[in-house]
C-alpha cells in the first residue's frame, strides 16, 4: 500500500498525532510520502490523506480527484464535514479495510477568469459562488437547462453540490441534504427580494448565469479559489465527468455529525 499526506499548515508537520499516524502506516507495511500543495500524487498511490481542517480538504481535493485517487480527511482543524476523522483512527481502518469509499459529485464551470488556479481547475467539490464586488447590488439571470428563472438581485448567488450542503449554502439559508443525495442548491446571498427562496434541482441540470451590476465587475469562485470577471462573462456550471473518492471509516455518520458539529436539533426535550 502507498499513501501521501498533504499537510495544510507547515506548522503540522511536527504534531505528535501526524508523527505517530505515519509511524503506525509505515509499520504496517504502507509506504508514506509527502507531498506539497499543488503536486499531484503518483498515479499508484492508494490514498491521499488531507491533513488539516476542510479548507485542506478542498486543495487536496483539486490534486487527486480527477485522477481517482481516494481522498482521507485527518481533522486537525475546525468544523470538520469533509475532513472528520480523528488522527487516532485512520491507520488502523486503513489497515484493515475498514472503511468505505464514497461518490462525491464535482461542479464543472465554463468560464475563462484570466486567473490559473481557476481557468487549469474549473473544478469544486462543495460551491461555485459569484458575488458583488462593490457596493452595487448584483442582479444574476439564472436558466436551467433552457428554462429561464425571475432574476436574482442580491449580493451574489452560490451553487451548491449535496456535499456542500453544509457550507457557505447553509450559512445563506440553504437546506441541508444527505451528501449521496444527487441535487444541486441554487442559494441567493443576501437577496433584495422577500419571496426569493433556494430552489434545489436535479444534478443532470445545466444551470446558466449572467450578472450584470453598476460595478461593472464580479467575483467567482470555485470553492476556495477566487477569480475577478467581467460582467460579460457568463457562467455554465453542470456537474463534472468525474467525482471525489472520498474516504469514510465505516464508525462515521452524517446525521450525528450534524448533531455533534452543528448542535442540529438540540433541545431540553431530546436530552436522553
């Protein structure tokens, strides 16, 4: 078995919990490199572990995915939906398969930015978001597949794949979807209109944008890349040919990481 660890902050790389990780890969037979951001792992490794939070996550997943290579998150960060696992547990699991490898779709977009991190990887795995960029507010004409939508005029609107339910699209009022549910979030950000809601829409759609602002500019996004367009630039994200392979140990469950990360449902009433 081969694996490369990708570790987010250079400040990690001596952490005792990565060190004895390596050490347990390693006397398990598993041989273990290190890899900088941006460098793609050799095409036989067996595994990319993320060291970090989701953000790390997201960069790992720009190296590996359309090469197939299985993604592991190891949480040393924050929040945690992508990136779970505990250092502790991973070695172990991997060892001795227990664990699953799951589908994760990708958004493509097609759109030239004049920025390379975005125009050689118009790629992501949680959101594609375009947002004001000055004091103006945005209006997005939105289609899918051909049917055209009332105008959004908000600060920006984010497209969300299921696994990025938990991400920027919940944090602008979007809905929260198991991750192996096969629909995309359209989410206003901040929107000027009282009866705007998040549409959900199958993720075989061909959702089309067009901006146009006083501002004359916007911002992109592809997850955590950004990139300054035009408002002559329009936008057609569908979801990618390939997707993440994502690493889950078989102990892990979304529904209790919502509860436990996100305090989903706490009540007096639901204490056990």
């Amino acid at each position: 078995m081969k694996a490369a660890i990708y570790i987010g902050k250079k400040s990690l790389e001596n952490d005792v919990r990565i060190q004895s990780l390596v050490k347990e890969l390693t006397d398990g037979g598993c041989a273990v490199s290190t890899i900088a951001k941006g460098v793609r792992p050799a095409p036989d490794t067996d595994f990319l572990l993320s060291v970090g939070g989701d953000g790390t996550f997201l960069s790992a997943t720009a190296m590996a995915a359309d090469g197939g290579i299985p993604v592991v998150g190891v949480n040393l960060g924050r929040m945690g939906f992508l990136s779970e696992n505990r250092p502790e547990d991973i070695a172990k699991a991997l060892l001795t398969g227990d664990y699953t490898i799951e589908s994760r779709a990708m958004l493509k977009a097609s759109v030239k930015t004049g920025v390379s991190s975005v125009d050689e990887w118009p790629y992501a795995l949680n959101e594609m978001t375009v947002r004001r960029r000055g004091a103006a507010m945005l209006g997005v004409d939105v289609s899918v597949d051909g049917v055209q939508l009332p105008t959004y005029w908000a600060d920006g609107l984010v497209i969300s794949t299921s696994s990025g339910s938990t991400a920027y699209s919940l944090s602008v009022g979007g809905p929260i979807v198991l991750p192996e549910s096969k629909v995309l979030i359209i989410s206003p950000i901040a929107p000027h209109n009282l009866n705007i809601r998040p549409l959900v829409v199958p993720d075989t759609s061909e959702i089309c944008l067009k901006m146009h602002s006083r501002d004359g500019h916007f911002e992109f996004s592809a997850d955590n890349r950004t990139a300054l367009v035009g408002e002559d630039t329009g936008v057609v994200i569908s979801v990618a040919q390939f997707s993440l392979r994502r690493v889950r140990l078989n102990r892990s469950n979304f529904i209790e990481a919502l509860t436990e990360k996100l305090f989903w449902g706490e009540d007096v009433r639901n204490i056990k």
